[in-house]
C-alpha cells in the first residue's frame, strides 16, 4: 500500500468484511497516490464526512455541484448548519451568470462528485461544462471530489461509458433539460447534444496549482 496514504485512514478498513470492495478501494487510492492526489479511502460515509469537515475551514466558502452522492452524503447541509457559506455551482451550468462570472472564486473549496474514477488512478469529467473550474484566474482554493466503491471503473473506455450512460443523463434530469437521455436513461448519441455531454475532462495527475483531494468511499453511492 502506498506510504502517501496516512496509516491511520488506513487502519480503519481492519474490521471491513468485504474484502472485494476493500482490495478495490484501496488498490485505487493507491494507484492515485501514486500520481500525487491527496487521497483519503474510507469505508463509510459517515467516515467520509468526518474527513471533509476536518479538511474544510469553518470560514472558506464552499461552491458544490448538486448531486445525488453529496445528497445521500448529508454533508452539504451539515457544513451549511456548522457555519460554511455554500453556494450551488448549478445555476452557473443554466446560463444564470455572465461568463465573467461563471467561475469558482479563488478562495473559494469546491465540493463535486466525479464520473468515474480509474483503477489506474484517473478521474473522469470531474466538473460539469459551463462551470469555470479550471483555467488561469478561475481556480478554486482547492477541489474535494467524492467517489463511491461503484464509480470505479477498470479505464478509460468505461470511464467514458459511464458518463456518457449515467452521469450525464442523471445530470440532465437534475436540471430538468428535455432530452431524449432523461427519459431513456442514458445516452442515444444525439446529432445535438447538450454541451455537458459532448467533452470530459480528464485529469490525470495532480495539477501543480490546484490541490485536489479524492474521497473513496466503500459504500456505492448516488447513481
């Protein structure tokens, strides 16, 4: 196991009885340590949120994707109750700011979810389009992106399917877009598709000016 991982997350997967999702969820974070992201594989998500609020000042405001993990997660409104000033990055995604000011401030944490994570340690599309994450004078403080044991996936090719199939259309019925892909529930490959389908982003290893922290949870989560 990857010395980057801190020994005492570790040790809270001793008592885990299934050892499948444990050697997955491990082997992963490994394979992101390995690329330099700080990464914190937890069992559960009550763990999970433990490890958030630890990392999160009481005073940093918080921008967040809505998603259905953060909200079976709890964590948006338990960092609102504790003091955090959250804003949805979602009205951004509608078209609700100018383009000047659709971005995460600096200073500000991003709280999102990701597609899918490789067993390899990449992550894919770990922001929806539209939402200024990266890019000179548009990036936030730091970036905490949340995976479930079933956003795991073996590469990029189903990395790539999984957005396509699921995150997208589960996106697009969040925002209430009429598209074909919300009422089949995933993709039909549309001649003109929503921008937040037709580009993921890919990253690869730790950006060197922006600290992104991955929470894996053994718990399947969200869709």
């Amino acid at each position: 196991m990857a010395s980057k991982i801190d020994e005492s997350i570790l040790e809270l997967w001793k008592d885990f009885r299934d050892s499948r999702v444990r050697e997955r969820v491990l082997s992963t974070a490994a394979a992101l340590a390995d690329r330099d992201f700080t990464v914190l594989p937890v069992p559960t998500t009550s763990e999970a949120n433990r490890c958030i609020l630890s990392g999160l000042p009481v005073h940093q405001p918080v921008f967040y994707w809505d998603t259905a993990t953060l909200e079976e997660m709890g964590i948006i409104s338990t960092l609102a109750a504790r003091g955090n000033h959250m804003k949805s990055a979602m009205p951004l995604a509608m078209g609700g700011a100018s383009r000047r000011r659709s971005r995460i401030p600096s200073r500000a944490a991003y709280l999102s979810t990701v597609c899918a994570v490789t067993t390899d340690g990449m992550l894919v599309k770990v922001e929806p389009e539209l939402i200024g994450v990266w890019g000179p004078g548009r990036k936030p403080d730091s970036m905490i992106l949340v995976a479930g044991f079933n956003h795991i996936v073996d590469g990029l090719e189903e990395a790539f399917l999984r957005a396509r199939d699921n995150c997208v259309p589960q996106c697009a019925k969040r925002l209430e877009f009429d598209v074909e892909c919300v009422r089949t529930e995933r993709c039909v490959e549309c001649e003109t598709p929503l921008a937040m389908c037709s580009v993921n982003t890919v990253v690869t290893r730790q950006p060197c000016d922006t600290g992104i922290t991955v929470v894996l949870i053994g718990e399947r989560l969200g869709h």
